[in-house]
C-alpha cells in the first residue's frame, strides 16, 4: 500500500522503528503476566492498559513514517511526521508510568527507552529530509 521504494524499506529509522515494535510486543507480554491478575480487592491494575499502549503506539510508528514517506504533498508529510512525534511522545510517557508498575519487567523497560532514545535521533535526522 505505501510501498515508495525497497531502499525505505531498508533505512536506519524504518528498521529502527520496526524493531521497536517487536521490543514492545515482548516487553508487554512479559508485563501482562505480572499486572493480569485481580488484586485482593477484585480489581484490575491500570499499569495493563499502558502496556497495551507502547505496543499499538510502536507499532504506528513504521506505519506513519510509510505515510509519510508516500505523500506526496508536503502538507501531508509532515502532518504524519507530526503524528510520529506525539507518538513519540505517548511512548516516552507511558514508559514512564511502567517503570513504577510492580512487575519483574519493568527493567526491560530500560532497553525500550533506550532504543526509544535512537529512534528519536534518527527521527530528527529523518525530519530534515523532508
């Protein structure tokens, strides 16, 4: 569907982007396991939806920037590289809110902002091209 070239397929962000999404998926599984059960009191622990989150936000990531990559308006361009920075953003803040869940996992979360961090980087080089 958004296929420009091979050669998007095969740059820095775009593979960064994808890796991120597969960073996410294991981290929230691993996640689930910890925050799926009930408390004591019958009710479920909010830190679940945020893992649920960072991986339908990580997975946008590849997306907007195939967008982004087959608009062929400015205009529209750059409405997707705006939509990948709140995603970005949406990231880096329910990340924030996993690290103070009561989970083993949360310490993979180091990795996933770290990655995050790289993204960022290229996503700043990418906006530059634009």
């Amino acid at each position: 569907m958004y296929h420009k070239s091979n050669s998007y397929f095969n740059s820095a962000i775009y593979k960064k982007a994808q890796e991120i999404g597969v960073l996410s998926k294991h981290i929230s599984d691993y996640l689930n396991t910890d925050l799926a059960p009930l408390s004591e009191n019958g009710k479920e622990n909010p830190d679940i939806y945020f893992s649920g989150d960072i991986v339908q936000h990580s997975i946008s990531l590849s997306t907007e920037l195939l967008k982004a990559e087959a608009s062929s308006f400015s205009e529209k361009k750059y409405f997707h590289a705006d939509t990948l920075k709140w995603l970005t953003y949406k990231l880096t803040q329910n990340c924030k809110r996993l690290q103070h869940c009561n989970s083993n996992g949360r310490d993979f979360l180091l990795i996933f902002k770290k990655e995050l961090k790289k993204f960022k980087k290229l996503q700043k080089q990418w906006m530059l091209t634009l």
